[in-house]
C-alpha cells in the first residue's frame, strides 16, 4: 500500500505569502479597507457599549416604588413583600423594604439644612409609609410589573418610570439594530474585497493550478494556500485595528471629553477582550469566506 505523502505547513504558508507579496498593492489595498471597516464596526460597538453604561446610570429608569397603606402592619408588609418575589415571571426583580422611619431618617439626610423640621416628629405621628423599592433588569416588562404591583392588596400608590424606561429600550434597540445593519454591511465588504483581492492571486496562477490539476493535485492541495492567504490579511488587518482602536478609544476618553461630568465613557480595557477577539473572529472567516470563493471557479472550470 503507498503510504500517504505528508506536506509540511510551512510550505503551504509560504506560499501563502508568495501570494500576498506577487501582488503587494492590491493586498495593502485590501488590508486598508479591512482596517476601515473593522475600525467602523468597533467604533458601532463602543458607542453602544457607552450608551448603555450612560443610561444605566439613570437608576430612576429601572426603578419602581410602591408605597404601602398607612396603617400597613409587619404581616402586611411581609405578604406583600413575598407576592413581589412572587413575580419571576416578570425578570430578576431586586426588592428593597424601606420602612416609614427610615423614610423619615432619609429625608432628613436628603435635606440637612431643614433637618431640625422633623426632629419633633413623634413616631405615632410620621406622615409617611412604609415602602418598597423595586428593581428590574428588563425595561420591555416594566409595564406588566407596574400592572402587577397594583394588583397587590395593601399597595396604596406606585410611583414609576415607565414611560421614560420604554423610550429609553427603544431607543437602545434602534440603536443595535442599526448597528446589526452597519455589521453585515461592513462584513460583506470585507468579504468582497477579499475576493477581489485572491481572485489576482488565483489568476497570476492560473497556468499553475491547471497544472496541478492535470497531474491529479488534491483540491484542498491547490487551494490551502489561498484559503491562508485570506486568514493572514484578515488577521493581520484585525491586529492594526485593534491597536488603531485602542489608541482613539485612549484619544477620545483623554482629550475629547475630558471634563465633561455629564458623560461617563467606558476605558477600552472595559470592552477591549470582546474587541480583540470580534476582529479575529471577523477578520479570519472573511479571509476563509472570500478566499474559498475566489478558489472556486478555477478549481470547478
């Protein structure tokens, strides 16, 4: 039996780069565009990443109180505290007692300079209620819970912001998907250039793949090399993007919006990883994608 003949890899990459230096200008063109769009995709990302870190400071929005009937007894307050636990269909709710005293104590931290108003308070006569602060995580179900919170006996008056958290889920949602457009947009480009890029490979080549196979070379044999040849330019154009990310992320918190308080920006260490690995990710399968189908037709004609 003939034993099968084993190739090493590094001829395979070699000519891999053959190919990539036969043709330098249109591989730096194509690295070039590749960077454009990658660096368009991560820029999506972090502004995102900011817009969410921006409104979840807005604790308000994610809020709900629900203040309770004035002669609320401990019973009272420990069913209706239960029946909001109860409520896992709703998403992971964070529930919080604050009674009427600590109410009252709040208020005077709230406002140091009038705390002396309340100081003559007796117990008996606090006008306030007893009260829980409730937290959701899911602002498309704010809604159901502030119709379920109502429901609950002993629950007096519910105080939220529903109509600001919906606008604000839309809102994000816009935004991604609008992001999820750019994304495939940008992909296909990335695609296409590699294509074009391997297709003047595959045709400076051309008489040497019909050569190969005539004498019976293996498919995978003929097109290993320009299927590396993809994987090495979107590899390569996802490390110059991550360092060209990493330096206007740097650029933009130090400089561009320094001082602002009102803004909060994330340090690209924060979303770095994902950026790190999204270009990889993205880089090398358009490089496998564009460069399989470069190969194609040579090797079906």
């Amino acid at each position: 039996m003939r034993a099968r003949k084993s190739y090493s890899p590094f001829y395979f990459i070699g000519q891999a780069f053959n190919g990539i230096f036969r043709n330098f200008s249109v591989t730096l063109g194509a690295v070039v565009v590749l960077v454009c769009c990658l660096m368009l995709i991560g820029s999506f990302y972090a502004l995102i990443a900011n817009i969410n870190e921006n409104l979840d400071d807005l604790t308000l929005m994610n809020k709900i109180v629900i203040f309770l009937e004035y002669d609320a007894t401990d019973e009272d307050c420990d069913r209706i505290e239960k029946e909001i636990k109860g409520l896992r269909e709703l998403g992971n709710l964070k529930v919080t007692f604050v009674s009427k005293e600590q109410g009252l104590e709040d208020m005077k931290a709230d406002d140091p300079e009038n705390a002396y108003l309340y100081e003559g308070i007796p117990a008996e006569d606090n006008p306030l209620a007893d009260s829980f602060i409730i937290e959701y995580d899911d602002s498309s179900k704010v809604q159901r819970i502030e119709y379920n919170l109502r429901q609950i006996e002993g629950v007096r008056k519910v105080n939220s912001h529903s109509d600001v958290a919906i606008k604000v889920n839309t809102f994000k949602n816009g935004v991604t998907v609008v992001f999820m457009f750019f994304f495939i947009v940008l992909f296909a480009v990335g695609i296409f250039v590699i294509i074009n890029t391997v297709n003047m490979t595959v045709f400076s080549r051309r008489d040497e793949i019909y050569v190969m196979r005539f004498v019976g070379a293996a498919r995978w044999f003929i097109a290993l090399p320009f299927v590396l040849e993809g994987i090495i330019m979107g590899a390569f154009a996802a490390g110059v993007s991550y360092f060209a990310m990493k330096w206007l992320a740097g650029y933009v918190v130090g400089t561009v919006v320094a001082g602002l308080d009102m803004i909060t920006l994330l340090p690209f260490e924060a979303y770095s990883d994902i950026v790190l690995y999204g270009f990889l990710s993205i880089g090398i399968v358009s490089g496998i994608i564009g460069s399989t189908i470069s190969i194609r037709r040579p090797m079906d004609a």
